[in-house]
C-alpha cells in the first residue's frame, strides 16, 4: 500500500515537473480580476448574453478587461477580433460596448450554437421589429392546430419519447410552433424567424424534466415546469426589449465552421485580437450537451448526423475515436509522452490517452491557422481550465492552460503571461495546476 502511494507521488512530481518546464520563463500571477470573468456569473441579467444561459460561457466583462490589459483600449480605429470557439457569442455581443465598435469574427461548429450567436450579433446589427406580433402570430396559428388530434413528427432522439422527461401535451405545443416556423422560413425575413426559432429552442428545457448538469442531461421533476406557449411568447418578448433598448453598433459575422481551421474567414482579414475559450479537456461533448435543441431545430436528424457532428469538435471528450498521423504525433511527442506516462491501466486508459494527444493536435492546428490570420503585434487571449481524471488521489491532472502555450509555440508564438484566475478545489487532489487561466500570448513583428 504504502509502496503503491509512494509509486503514485513519484507520478505526480514527475508530472508536475514536466509542466514546470513547459511553463518555464513565463511569467504567471494570481489575477483575482479575472476569477469573476472566467465564468458566465453575470450574464444571465445582461441583454442579448440573457437569450440562453450556456453553463460553459465566460462573463460579458472579460473581453473588456483583456483589450485594457493588452493596452488594446489605446488603439483608435475599430479592433478586428476573432473568436474561433463562439459559443453563445459572448465576444461579439460584448465587444458593442467598446468604442470604436470592434468588428467581430466568430466561428462555431455546433448549428445550435452558431444560430444562437449568429441571431444575437446580426439583431444588434439589424434591430428588426414587429418580433412580438410574429411571435403572437405564430403561437394563433400552432395553438389552433395542436387543440386538434394533428399529430406532428417528433425527433428521432428517443429522450422525446419519454413521457417522464418530456410531458407529450408541452411537446407537442413545441413542435406546432417549430413547424409553423419552418413554414414562415420558406417565405423570408429570415432574421426574425431565426430568432424565434431560437426562443422555441429556448423552451426546451423549461418545459421538461430534465436539467443540464455537466456533461449530461439528468431526470429532473420540476414543480416550476414551464408553459411552452407561454415561454416562447416570454423569451420574444425578452428579445424585442433587449434589441428595442439597443443603442450600442455591432460589426462582423459568426459563422458556421471549423474553429481549427478557420477557413470560412474571409482570407484578406487580418486581426488585432483573438481572444476564445477553447473547448476544455475535461470530457464534456457540446453535441451531447446541446442535442435537445439541436434536435427539435431539425439540426441534427439521425444518429450518423450526431455522430458526425460530434467528431466535428475539438478533441476534449473521448467520444471521438479519429485515426492520428504518426508524423503529428511526434511532433508532441515531448509535450505528451510525460502525462500519457502517468495513465494507470484501466478501462478508460486509452480513451484518456486518445484525448489528451488528440487535443494537443486540436491545439497546433489551431494555433497554426492563428498565426495566418493575427497582425503582427496582434494578441490572443485564451480562457482554460485544467482537469483531473482518474479516482480521487491518484487521477492525471491535464493542464490545459500548459498544453495551450506549448501548441503555441510550436506554430511560432510568444506566450507572455498565465493569469491564473482562479484555482480549482478537488476532494483530495491538491495539485497547483488545477486551476482556470487566461493565457496571454503574442505574436511579435517579423
Ligand atoms: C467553452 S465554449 C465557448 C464559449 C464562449 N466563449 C461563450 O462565452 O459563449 C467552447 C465552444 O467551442 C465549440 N467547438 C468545439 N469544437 C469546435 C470546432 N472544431 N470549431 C468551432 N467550435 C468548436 C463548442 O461547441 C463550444 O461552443
């Protein structure tokens, strides 16, 4: 036993010294500015960031304190920003306080993801009206079919078919106001149908009896269970107030695509800031995550379409199974062979392996495409949290925020500061790494 422990600390300093290495000469610091920033804590009051709380966001004040601390706020045109992982489209949505008005570029490989970015940074841009009096419309129209026996199709994913989860009257009151929407697509005025769609997409979950925790969705009774007719029109209307009071201009797009690789940005762009909080490597599956309202939007249809859509993301759940080029791997091999060396034989050994060597690989990719598309001069920020996997005590810490700079300077950057924004409690592991970063990077003049 006491052999097994002392076998266990010699990994853990084993491992922690390689990270020091990795690390060496950058400079980190305990940043309390950033503890609150790191998380989506505020967003929920905010307008536009309100639409859809995204449990994975980070707050609608970090872009602002990272342009002050890269002395960005100094610069007197308008940033070119980029934000390969957008997310909910926290970046764009808070970059219209910031004056000039920052054009900004998001990429986002989840379709529920991009719609939701995408709506919110195109209504600032478009402020459309008469979303509420569409909204009624569109309720008139699916309440007068849904008092009658039509029945409509429900998506394949067998958690609509569960009753306990999805009470059948709510569903169908859902899928009548998705159809009806379907219907006003194939007409026009895209932009307020895609809004509604997503206060339709919105409702899922306060209709159900499920509840996103983590990684999954759990059976969740709720007393409060939501009216869907009644919270569709509720989020519409929250949406018109929001884009109603807007003053602020917005600028730039969010696509649909590959954050990696970045081609659907236009090439003649040139950015002054990316700034991204990548997926983390700590097992969570966006698809799976984000498959009910995915789902109901008619986004994803079948098994293989989830499937696909799953190995579309960054490596950071071992869901995804990809063949690796021996050649990439040995590139890493250096960055990787220490935390692979401190795997314990298991069921989830090589699926934890897999990951871990696949996400460094997400990483250079990611940061080779950044170093086409940053100015010189040009900065990036990245918000990361580190991990531990394995049992209590003797699980694998992951340092993501290590891994990150290291990716980094394989495609040729400089990194310059770990703020650690906070340090992370887990029972029984006390590892200095475990803790959530902003990294700061640049890219000097050639
Ligand atoms: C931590 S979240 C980003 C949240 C965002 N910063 C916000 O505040 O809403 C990471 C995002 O990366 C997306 N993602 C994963 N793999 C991707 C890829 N290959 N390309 C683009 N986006 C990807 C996920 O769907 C998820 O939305």
């Amino acid at each position: 036993m006491n052999e097994t422990l002392t076998q266990e600390s010699i990994a853990v300093e084993a491992l922690e010294s390689h990270y020091r290495r990795v690390e060496d000469g950058i400079a980190f610091d305990a940043a309390e500015d950033y503890a609150k920033l790191v998380t989506p804590n505020s967003n929920s009051s905010e307008p536009f960031h309100r639409w859809f709380h995204m449990k994975e966001a980070y707050s609608a004040g970090l872009l602002q304190q990272v342009v002050k601390d890269c002395g960005l706020d100094d610069v007197h045109r308008g940033l070119r920003i980029l934000d390969p992982f957008a997310g909910s489209g926290t970046t764009a949505v808070s970059a219209a306080k910031l004056e000039p008005t920052p054009a900004v570029w998001g990429v986002e490989c989840n379709p529920f993801l991009h719609l939701l970015a995408s709506v919110k940074h195109e209504a600032m841009q478009v402020r459309p009206s008469g979303l509420v009096s569409l909204a009624e419309e569109v309720t008139i129209r699916a309440d007068s079919r849904t008092t009658t026996p039509e029945r409509f199709s429900r998506p394949a994913l067998s958690t609509f078919k569960n009753k306990k989860y999805f009470p059948q009257d709510e569903l169908r009151r859902l899928l009548a106001l998705v159809d009806e929407l379907d219907s006003l697509a194939k007409i026009g005025d895209d932009l307020k149908v895609d809004l509604l769609r997503l206060a339709a997409a919105a409702s899922v979950e306060p209709v159900s009896n499920l509840r996103r925790d983590g990684r999954a969705l759990r059976y969740w009774p709720r007393k409060d269970r939501a009216h869907a007719y009644r919270e569709f029109l509720r989020r519409a209307q929250e949406m018109a107030d929001d884009i109603d009071l807007c003053s602020a201009a917005a600028n730039g797009r969010q696509l649909l695509g590959d954050g990696r690789r970045m081609s659907c940005i236009p090439e003649d762009l040139s950015f002054d800031l990316a700034i991204f909080s990548p997926p983390y490597p700590n097992n969570i599956d966006y698809t799976e995550v984000y498959k009910l309202e995915a789902w109901l939007l008619g986004m994803i249809s079948n098994r293989d379409e989830f499937r696909l859509q799953r190995l579309r993301t960054v490596h950071s759940h071992p869901s995804i199974r990809r063949p690796v080029p021996t050649d990439s791997c040995i590139a890493i091999d250096g960055i990787v062979a220490p935390i692979l060396a401190c795997i314990e034989p298991g069921r989830y050994a090589a699926g934890l392996a897999d990951m871990i060597q696949g996400y460094v690989l997400d990483l250079v990719e990611l940061f080779e495409s950044l170093a086409c598309r940053l100015r010189d001069g040009g900065y990036i920020a990245c918000a990361v949290g580190n991990s531990v996997h394995g049992a209590p005590g003797t699980g694998v810490v992951v340092a993501a925020d290590v891994l990150v700079l290291a990716a980094a300077r394989i495609a040729g950057f400089e990194p310059q500061r770990i703020a650690v924004a906070r340090n992370l409690t887990r029972r029984k592991h006390g590892s200095a790494y475990l803790r959530e970063s902003v990294c700061f990077i640049t890219r000097e003049g050639r």
